[in-house]
C-alpha cells in the first residue's frame, strides 16, 4: 500500500509535515487564544470530508500530518475517519487537545488506529490553568495521561507518544521553578515550553514578554536551563521561547518543508496566516501595532497541493520569504524571533 501510495503522489512536495486546521470550533475559551479576541465575529467550522480527501494525496509523501488548527480537533464528527486515512496513505498523526474530550472511549480509539503523538495543553499547574484556559481542567489533562498510560500498555502499544504543550505566560513566570517535580510526576515522551507568539490585544502582548532586558533574558534563560536540568529526562524537553533580541532571520514555522490546510480547503504558509483575507486585525508586538489579514495561495478544491506548491506565489513566498513586500503578514510576526535556548 505504502508503495502505491508513493506511486500515486508523484510530484508532490516531500513535506516535513501537514497541519491541517480540521475545525475552528473549540469548548474551551483561553484567554489568550485568537478564539477569544475575537470571540464577536468568530466564525467555527468543520472542514468537510471532501476537503479533507482532496489534500489525501500529499500525505504520502510527508512524514507528519498534524491534524489541529485553531480549534479542538476531537470536536469534529468526522475526526477518526481523517485519522484513518491519515494512516492509510503511511504517514504519521499527530494532535493537540485540550483534553476535555478524551474519555476512555475515545483514547481506546486513538490508540487503536495508530495516532503517533497526542499533545495536552496547559498553562499552569494548579487552578491557575483553569483560569487561563477557562473551559478546561489541569486536573483533566492529568487523568487523560494516566489513562493513555495504562491503555497503551493494556493494549501492547507504546503510541500515542504523550507529549505536554505548556505555555509560559509572563503572569506564571513563579511556576518555573515548580515545573521538575510537577512534570517529572507525568511520565511525559516530550515537553515543549512555548511563549505567547501572538497578541491580537495589547493585555496578551505584556503576556509574550517573559523579559524585560537582554539581562532579564539571561536570567530567565538561565531559570529555565536550570530546571530542565532537574527533570528526569532533560534531553526530551524543548524551548519555544519568544526572543525579541534575536535578529529575526529564521521561521520556526519551517516554512520551506511545511505547509497548512484551513477549514475551507485554503492552503497557507502557517496557522499564523489562517485568518480571513479581508480581516483588519492587529498584532501587537514591540509596543506596537501593526495590522495584518491572512493569507493564500490557492484552494485544495481548485488545484492539487503539487500545483499550489508550485505556484508562482508560493514559490515566490519562500524563496523570498525576507522580503516585505511579499510577506506582509510575516513582517512583524513573532515566529521570526523564537529562541530554543540551546546556545
């Protein structure tokens, strides 16, 4: 199968990975998620199966199809049929839950047809999660683990790996040194602690900054070092931290090797560009505003992801990816400034 699958998707870009916005639905309201700044014209919607089998054929030839968007991705009727034909084309999936909706049933399920990476969200760890990401439970993502946990190995599996997505805010910056004896509790396969990367209101930008100084951010480098050395397993914990001192050369978004399916079957460079193309949004980054819409370069039920890939747009946008004029959305993104602390 795997070898018609190759056969079937020639020409197709050799992909790092998909993500694929399947919904913009969610049960949660995190604060600082766009869903809840723009919570008065917010728009949810379920990418329809039609869609989804249109971009099916590029999944051959990408290692990982990522299926989450700006939504909660078990919310969409249709998922485990997306995750099966995930499997079917031999491509590894992966999602990102808030885990109000994993019951045993559905883990059962997860674990049954392959998933490979299931991430949880969080944003403290205690009650202060539940305040932030409001609609969830810290408590909750904690059962969801033990619970994959012991269906995994009641099953004989070692996948889903368990990964835990935790968002350092500049209000929860205390928790740092607490994070080792919580986390090393969890028996987690990879933690990654992400800064704010977008403020669409000036209240979330003072969240991104987790420093005030290139001093302040030696320091917190440092913190952070410090406790990723106290955890069982340091080498399997990663650093996405917003670094406005960096020089803002790089994408972490790898947009050469990556691209991303909307609920409507637009292909974008990122999430960061899934918005209307008609919206008057603002970022607010380094005390400014700057305005921005989203962006497109062709729709998945127009064309194949090997034409839109190779478009004249698209081609332009990635080889010129420094150029303002061609990537306006990306000028004043946070994406440009992201620090793993490795060095």
């Amino acid at each position: 199968m795997n070898i018609l699958n190759k056969y079937l998707s020639k020409g197709y870009p050799q992909l790092d990975w998909i993500q694929v916005g399947v919904t913009s639905r969610c049960n949660a309201a995190c604060t600082y998620c766009p869903h809840w700044s723009l919570r008065k014209t917010w728009k949810g919607r379920d990418m329809p199966m039609e869609v989804f089998q249109s971009l099916a054929p590029a999944f051959s030839r990408t290692e990982l199809v990522y299926l989450q968007g700006w939504g909660e991705p078990l919310l969409h009727p249709d998922f485990f049929t997306m995750l099966d034909l995930v499997k079917n084309k031999g491509s590894k999936a992966g999602l990102t839950s808030n885990a109000t909706l994993l019951t045993d049933e559905n883990i059962k399920r997860l674990v049954g047809q392959g998933l490979d990476i299931l991430s949880l969200s969080m944003a403290g760890i205690d009650d202060s999660n539940d305040r932030i990401r409001k609609g969830t439970s810290w408590k909750k993502v904690l059962t969801a683990i033990e619970t994959v946990h012991k269906i995994r190995i009641s099953m004989g599996r070692n996948r889903p790996h368990i990964h835990l997505a935790y968002m350092l805010l500049g209000s929860n910056l205390d928790d740092i040194e607490k994070l080792p004896e919580f986390l090393n509790a969890l028996g987690l396969d990879q933690i990654v602690i992400s800064g704010l990367t977008l403020a669409l209101d000036p209240a979330m930008e003072q969240e991104m900054y987790l420093a005030k100084s290139k001093q302040e951010f030696a320091l917190l480098k440092s913190r952070l070092q410090s406790m990723k050395n106290e955890l069982d397993e340091p080498g399997n914990t990663f650093f996405h931290i917003y670094n406005p001192y960096l020089s803002g050369k790089t994408c972490s978004e790898n947009i050469q090797k990556s691209t991303y399916a909307s609920v409507d079957g637009l292909i974008r460079p990122c999430v960061y560009t899934d918005f209307p193309e008609d919206a008057c949004l603002n970022r607010h980054i380094s005390s400014g505003r700057y305005p921005f819409s989203g962006l497109n370069f062709g729709s998945i039920k127009d064309q194949s992801m090997a034409e839109i890939w190779k478009s004249e747009d698209y081609s332009a946008f990635r080889h010129g990816f420094f150029n303002p004029k061609i990537n306006k959305p990306c000028v004043h993104c946070a994406k440009r400034f992201i620090d793993d602390l490795s060095e």
